[in-house]
C-alpha cells in the first residue's frame, strides 16, 4: 500500500478538510485554556485588596498606576493577589461604591471630613451658644463611620475598624511571633511560628503541593510577619511625629469615637488623591477609613490595611 505524503495529497487534505483541522484545533486550544482556568489558584477574599476613593475626591495623576505601583514596590505580602484601586464620583459613584460594599469588598477608603454649615441670610457662619459652628449636613466620614466602629475582638459587624483599636489589635498579633519586646527585636521567638501560621492558612492552597514549593512559601510567611512588624513600626513612628494623626468624631448622642487616620498632612497626597477648595487642589481632611469586613475578622492578612498606610508613609510625606 502506498501510503506516502505526497504534495498532491497534502493539498488534497487541506482542501477538503480544512475546517475538521480548524475545529480540531480551537478544540485543543479551548481545553487547554479551560485545564489551566481550572488548575490556577484563585484568590479567596482576604488575598485580595481594594483601594476606594469616595465621591467628592478627585483622581490624581499616581491614582490609575496605584495598583501596579504597589505591586512592583511590595507594598503587600506575597499573599496578597490581587490589587485594585476605584474611585466613586457622583451619585452613580455612590450607589456603585454601596454595591460594592454589599458584596464584602474593599479594604481602605478615601474620604473627606468636611462638614458643611449653616450661614445666614449675609453668608456668614451660625454658631450656638457655646461658639461653635452649627452644621448643616455631616461630613462623608461621619456618614461612613456613624454604621458602626469595630472597637472588640470577635466583631462580627460594622462599618470600619477603630483605628486606635486596629493598632493596637496588630501589636497583640505581633506579640505572638515576637513576644513583649516586638518592637525593639526582630527575632521570632514567640508562641506562633511563622510555619504554624501558614500551614493553618495555606496548607491546602494548590501553590504549595511539592516540598520545594512548601518551603519556599514558609520563608514568604516568615518575610510577611517581618515585614507587617516594620509596617507597624512605620506607623506608629508617623503618628508620633505628626505626619498623620487618628480623626475623631462626635456622634449624635454624644459619643466621641475614633473614626479614621488623617492623612491629609501628607505633602504628596495630592498626586494620589485630592479635592477643590476654591481654585485650590487640596487634601487638608482626606482621612483613610479602615474597612471591615465580618468575614476577614479573624485573618492573619486583615492587617494588610496597615501596609498600605506605610506605603503612603513612605512615598507620599514629601
């Protein structure tokens, strides 16, 4: 039989049955696709991140690269997977940012606390008795936070984290790794090691099947305690010198709570974010709303938040 590829008989092949080796080879290329969507390793929720920038905050010029620039600085822990920066305008922006929340996403918010107040028929100021301007709509902080401060362990609602609260909830965490003297000695010698926390975290994860892969990713947990310690350290440092300060608020009701850190003495913000007073481009009351999350409560990466803020420490002070 003579069953050799001949050039008349390969071009015989490809005219009749062309669109058989077509089909036959999206079908292979679909598969394959479809094995490695299935195969990768898809963030859980606490492995993602999302920056928001609320309403009455422009855009400037570092926000659409945010993302990317954390990213290729290390702004986050290798377990962070997915990094996203959105900013809401607008009343479309507000519902947008509503549904988003509804959904169990977003981890710091941009925001602004600047109330408005009342003024009388010559445009000026009213005070009350005590001197004080009345205000006539509370500011877009003020309305996040009034949905409720985690200020506990075990919360299971609320709208943002305590900032004093989220500080000090950090120190404890630390405190496991490094015992009482954290602050003053990098050396993990306390009563959780960096191997017990993440074979409890990412012991099943699809990223850490072989030996290899497992050891590497214990060394990338023991840089994430390391590295959250001088995250912690950096902020800690900023609110004693003043570059950032905790805003607190006065409830209706007459609670004073701490509502979020005020990053507006940052001299860099504005190339981040920014809003208009006048003609001029400011960020005099852009505050960072650390935001909670019911269902991340209890994870080792709920502190990521405190990473960002020494990331905006760091490269937006000048």
């Amino acid at each position: 039989m003579d069953a050799r590829i001949t050039k008349q008989r390969l071009s015989n092949l490809i005219s009749y049955d062309w669109i058989k080796i077509l089909c036959a080879i999206v079908a292979a290329v679909f598969v394959l696709i479809l094995l490695f969507t299935m195969s990768a390793t898809r963030p859980q929720r606490a492995q993602e991140f999302y920056i928001y920038s609320y309403t009455d905050l422009s855009a400037g010029e570092d926000f659409s690269t945010l993302a990317d620039d954390l990213e290729t600085r290390g702004a986050f822990s290798y377990d962070v997977l997915n990094i996203n920066a959105e900013y809401f305008t607008g009343s479309t922006g507000s519902t947008a940012y509503t549904v988003r929340r509804s959904a169990g996403m977003g981890n710091v918010l941009f925001v602004t606390n600047n109330p408005t107040y009342q003024t009388d028929e010559d445009g000026n100021t009213v005070l009350d008795d005590e001197g004080d301007p009345v205000i006539a709509a509370q500011s877009n902080l003020y309305s996040m936070v009034s949905g409720g401060l985690v200020t506990g362990d075990g919360a299971t609602a609320g709208a943002a984290y305590d900032p004093v609260y989220y500080m000090d909830a950090c120190a404890r965490y630390l405190e496991q790794f490094f015992g009482g003297d954290w602050r003053t000695s990098d050396v993990l010698d306390g009563t959780l090691t960096p191997e017990a926390c993440f074979t409890a975290r990412n012991g099943s994860d699809k990223r850490y099947r072989t030996e290899a892969s497992r050891a590497q990713g214990i060394e990338e947990e023991r840089a994430r305690i390391l590295k959250l310690r001088e995250d912690c350290l950096a902020v800690e440092q900023a609110l004693e010198r003043g570059d950032i300060s905790v805003t607190t608020l006065e409830l209706d009701g007459g609670a004073v709570v701490n509502a979020a850190f005020d990053v507006g003495g940052l001299n860099g913000l504005r190339d981040l974010v920014y809003y208009t007073d006048g003609e001029t481009h400011t960020t005099q009351n852009v505050n960072l709303v650390l935001l909670f999350n019911g269902t991340m409560a209890q994870s080792d990466l709920r502190f990521e938040s405190l990473s960002f803020l020494s990331y905006l420490i760091e490269h937006y002070s000048e």
